[in-house]
C-alpha cells in the first residue's frame, strides 16, 4: 500500500446523527477504527523502512566523499606542476572549488579532459559525480523520514478524534459484553504454522489494543488503546510468528505479502487470512472454518467464524 493510500483520510460519521440501526452503525464505525488503526501500523513500518535506508543512504555519501578527497589529493601532486597553454591546469583549480560539479559543468573542464587519458583524472570524475550522487540521494531519504514521521502525527490524530467522537456509541455497545474468548481446541501439527497459531490460541482473553502487540506479547498501543495492554489483529499474528522464529511488520498489508497466496478451499492451520479489500483485518487459521483474532475496540482475542467478512485472501507465511 502506498503512503498516499496510508494517508488518506477516513470520514468521521457527525455526531449528532442518531442511528437509525445501532448495531450496523457500531460495526461501521468499528471498521473505520480499525482501518485508520492498519494504516497507522503501516506507516509506522515505513518510516522504520525509510530510516534504515537513509542511514545507508548518508554511510555510502560519506564513504563516497571520502574516496573523492583521496582522488583529489592524488591528482593534485600532478595538477600542481602542469600548465595547459600558460593557464591553471583545470584539475588544480578544482582542489579550491568549492563545488568541483560546477567546474565539471564548464565547457572549457569538459574539453580538457576530454584529451586526457589519464587514470587520474577518469578517477577524479566519477568520484565528483558519484558524491554528488550519494550525497543527492542521503538528502532525499531525509526528506522521506520527516515527511512520514508528519504523516504517523496526523494518523495518530485522526484515530483519536475518531475515537473520541465514536465513544458514545461504541460505549452503548460494548461489543465485549456477554461474550467469551472461547475454547482452546487441539490444533495438531508440528510444522511452524500449527506452533504459532497455538501460541495465538495461548493469547484467548488478552484484550484487544489499538497498535498492540509485539514479538514479546501483549504491549500498550495508542489513542485509546495506550491504556489497554493487548493486541490488535496484525500484532496478534505478529507475535505469534515471532515465537516460531519468524519475523513478520506489524502492518496486515505487509502480512499479507509475507509468503504463498492461498485460496479459502486451501487453508491449513496456521495461516494468515485476510478481510475486506483494504485487507483492514486479519486473523490466523485454526481449521474448521474458524480463525484466532483479535477482532476490534472493547472486544478480547477470540475464536470466531471466518464467515461474515468479505475475504481477501489467504497467506502460508511457511
């Protein structure tokens, strides 16, 4: 998914409107939630993405910065002693240039080095472009960082103010109320996926946390869910991969291209699946026809049908 897409806001319903059918109007709003929720997750693991590329992005400019000053220390015990038609041999005056690309740019460098052959100028050349290059791309990769650390602020918001105005409604109706986690059952196997779906099951009653959930287990999550120590639905699965030594983002988009694509007719315990086009929700397959989750705001990690959400799609991540 895009950052555009991650970015995109997300209507809130007005607060003053009276629902004409409670229920379907709570499980709308639960679905806007947790949309806004798994776009939040999805920024989070670009920017962790964008800054690890712009630390190699800066290492590879310095390092390209260091090999053009060795090239020009080189090439200056030579340029010293050289004259072309009683003027400054071009390569010396580059030494005090304080931006040698501009010198590279004039005609008068350009046909210079056109005549010569030596290594050392060839070298001096592609160390000026190759800085200028890196030096281009470290900057750019900055610019990313702060754009989408701007972006993970204003998804933060928008999930709150959502929630703040939802609040009464998702309070009337408590979807938690009256309803249990459900049995453990036996889910057979030894492969990796039959482990990790157990240690989902091991999580049943855990509750439901908005940005919730890492490789250790439960964690706090944010707007709402900073008080609640749980999990949301890609951090459930998240951290039950990690358990059997896999590494998953904390993102269902990202989940979703983590391994095989498989059909529903398909599915074995273990593997992810995934709801709504947005793939907004997901769970992990125990068989039956059931799957492990944690299904949304108020509600805990639980073992429902995989009926009765659109489905996406299912993945084997091994």
């Amino acid at each position: 998914m895009t950052v555009a897409a991650l970015t995109a806001p997300v209507t809130v319903p007005p607060a003053h409107a009276a629902p004409a059918k409670p229920k379907q109007d709570v499980n709308k709003l639960h679905d806007q939630l947790e949309q806004l929720s798994e776009q939040y997750n999805g920024l989070k693991v670009k920017l962790a993405e964008t800054r690890r590329a712009a630390k190699v992005a800066d290492g590879i400019a310095r390092q390209q910065e260091r090999s053009l000053e060795a090239v020009r220390r080189d090439i200056a015990r030579l340029a010293a002693t050289t004259y072309i038609n009683g003027e400054t041999d071009p390569t010396q005056r580059m030494f005090a240039s304080a931006d040698p690309q501009s010198l590279l740019d004039q005609a008068s460098t350009l046909r210079f080095f056109a005549t010569q052959n030596g290594t050392r100028v060839t070298a001096l050349m592609q160390a000026v472009q190759g800085a200028r290059r890196a030096r281009l791309q470290a900057q750019d990769r900055a610019r990313q960082v702060e754009a989408l650390r701007s972006a993970l602020a204003k998804k933060r918001e928008a999930v709150s103010k959502l929630y703040d105005k939802a609040k009464g409604q998702l309070d009337a109706q408590n979807p938690a109320s009256g309803q249990k986690p459900g049995k453990t059952p036996n889910v057979p196997g030894s492969g990796k996926g039959a482990q990790a779906v157990r240690y989902a099951l091991a999580q049943l009653g855990v509750p439901y946390s908005w940005g919730g959930g890492n490789a250790s287990g439960p964690s706090y999550g944010i707007a709402q869910g900073a008080n609640i120590k749980g999990f949301d639905c890609s951090g459930l699965t998240l951290y039950a991969y990690a358990r059997v030594g896999v590494n998953l983002p904390h993102y269902t988009g990202a989940q979703f291209n983590a391994g095989t694509h498989v059909t529903q007719a398909q599915l074995q315990p273990g593997d992810l699946v995934f709801f709504y086009s947005d793939l907004h929700h997901m769970g992990m397959y125990i068989g039956g026809g059931k799957m492990v989750h944690a299904p949304q705001t108020g509600d805990v990690v639980k073992i429902s049908p995989i009926a009765g959400r659109p489905f996406a799609g299912g993945v084997r991540v091994s």
